[in-house]
C-alpha cells in the first residue's frame, strides 16, 4: 500500500530550527537517507511516516519537549511553499483559510484539515488521518502552532484565540502552552484545533498584494488535477475512509455512492488489492485506539466511543483479538507491541 507524504520543504524548516538552537541537522538528515541539499527540492517529497519521526527526534536532539511549538513559531512565509504564499496573499483571512483548506492536500497526504465558523467562533482543525501513524505530537503542536503563526503574521498583533486544542495528553507545563498562545489550551480533545472570534476573518493582509493569490491558486489548482488523474482506485477508498469521523464510520455502500461505481465494482478493486472492507474498517479502528491508549488519559469506555463501539465489553474483546491483550495491559505496558 502506498505511504502517504509530505513535501520536504517543511522539513527544510524544521532543519533551519535546529541550526538555531545550535543543533546539527545533518546526523538526523542521514537517518533518513536525506541530505540538506533535497530539501530545497520545491517537488520534493518524504514519507509522512518520516517526517513525524524527525519531528520528534529533533525535540530530544534539542532536549527540548516543546521543540514542535516553538519550530511553528518561527515558521516563514517559504515554510509552506506556494501554500504560505496562498495564504499570506489571500483577499480576506476567511479566504486565507478557505484556500488552505482547499489545497492542503498538494504539500501533504492523510491529513484531515478543516475551517469553519459559527455563532460568532472561527474554527481550524487539523488531525493526521492515517492512524497506522501514531508518534504525532511534535505535528500537532507544530502545525497548530506554524498556523497559529500564519494567522498573526496575516493580521499583525491584533489577533488572538479563545482556546486551542489538542488530541494528545500534557506531556509538559500546561502553563507554558497557556502562556505560549495567550489562551486555555485543552488536551485529550477529539482533535487538534484553535478557536477565535469570527470578525478577524473580515481582516485584510498588508503583507503580500492580493492579485498574487489567483496566481497561486490557479498553480495549486493544476497539481491537485494532476494528483487526481495519478491517483489509484484502492487510495481514493482509503481517503474516503479515513477522512470519515471514527465513531461513524461509512458503509461499503456510501463509499461506492461517493465514488460513482457500483459495491460490486469496488469489492473488486478491494479483492484485486488483497484486501477487505471490514479489514480495513477494524485495523483503522484498533490504530485509532492503540494510540489514544498510548498517548491521552482517557479511559477505556471513552476510547470505546470515539473509535465506534457502542460499549466497551465488544471493543475490549476486538482489540483483544487484535493485539493480543487487553487495552488495560496494552497502556501498562507502553504500547509497546509489534506493529504499533
């Protein structure tokens, strides 16, 4: 099955980041099998795997636990690519944040990112959807805090938040994330999100002149066409999968409705794959809870709901038969099974 990726340019910044806290990047790099020169490559792509990996050996490299939030503080508007560029340019910051949400996809894959606003609260939200991928702090607080930044550096001091969110437990000082977004910062949440009051996104950006932005969309517009035609039947079932919410999780039949073809069709390019629905449905569920057992506080008939079950003696059993354990021997033990 195809990895999904991620353009190296944002681990050109992440690279930039420990050479200014005086540490070497190049021994990381190595590790990967990359060097300082591929990651100028505006083309360039790495395994989201990867990268998460970095991420965090860059905050012990750095013995630093809060090494992704500050990396995102000092995101630049190139730390994105054309997607900065976008952003920074855009006619409104609701348009900045509408044509990031559109084009996300064409600097990284399984990634769930969404805008909204309502009764006066402006939303982003940000969630790998991949949950074979499990090491994913440094991320969150990474692309919540290099958004974070987008935004102030879009609107200028003015700009605040009212909370920020977070799926992993406080492996820190929470005064620390209050101080650092000036806010009540949440963890253990159902995703990765920061909320503020909806009359910024009326403000204009007076860093980059406007008639940039159709440029730039128009450039991102053709690489998601180009992704489209690249793209290969088993993958577009997963995406449809994997951006559906875990309790609710699409039947065989809506994915095929989503799709345009038939359940019958779609069982065939599934058998052609080797592989199942029910199987991908159940392994996408037992990751989601391996790693909410590993890395949140919540208790077993909580992780039981957000991951689809109705109650927690047929969760305990699935996952029983999955991993061999119970959920409560599996968080002792540190997660530390194969494949996890």
């Amino acid at each position: 099955m195809l990895k999904p990726t991620i353009s190296v340019l944002v681990l050109r910044h992440v690279a930039n980041c420990l050479d200014l806290v005086g540490c070497d990047p190049e021994p990381l790099l190595a590790g990967f099998h990359l060097r300082r020169n591929d990651l100028d490559n505006a083309k360039g792509v790495m395994p989201l795997e990867d990268f998460l990996a970095f991420l965090e050996l860059a905050a012990v490299k750095a013995a630093n636990p809060y090494f992704g939030l500050q990396a995102g503080r000092l995101g630049a508007l190139n730390s994105l690519g054309a997607l900065g560029f976008l952003f920074l340019s855009a006619p409104s910051l609701r348009a900045a944040f509408t044509g990031f949400d559109s084009y996300l996809a064409t600097i990284q894959e399984a990634v769930r990112n969404r805008f909204s606003a309502q009764d006066g609260i402006a939303t982003f939200e940000y969630m790998i959807t991949d949950q074979t991928l499990q090491d994913r702090r440094q991320d969150a607080e990474f692309s919540i805090a290099l958004m974070h930044n987008m935004c102030r550096n879009y609107i200028g001091g003015a700009f605040e938040l009212i909370e920020v969110r977070f799926e992993h437990a406080c492996e820190g000082d929470e005064r620390v994330y209050r101080e650092f977004f000036r806010c009540d910062v949440f963890f253990d949440q159902d995703t990765n999100s920061f909320s503020f009051e909806d009359q910024f996104l009326d403000y204009k950006s007076p860093v980059i002149d406007p008639e940039l932005y159709p440029i730039v969309e128009e450039h991102l517009r053709r690489r998601v066409a180009d992704s489209a035609r690249r793209a290969r039947s088993h993958k577009d079932i997963i995406r449809v999968l994997e951006t559906s919410p875990l309790d609710r999780t699409p039947t065989l039949e809506e994915v095929a409705a989503d799709m345009g073809v038939s359940v019958a069709t779609l069982n065939r390019r599934l058998r052609a794959e080797g592989m199942r629905w029910r199987d991908l449905v159940n392994d996408r569920r037992m990751h989601a809870a391996a790693r909410l057992l590993r890395q949140s506080q919540r208790d077993v008939a909580e992780i039981a709901l957000s991951v689809g079950f109705a109650e927690s003696a047929s969760f305990v059993r699935r996952f029983g038969r999955h991993f061999g354990t119970t959920p409560q021997r599996f968080r002792r033990a540190g997660g530390d099974k194969p494949g996890i």
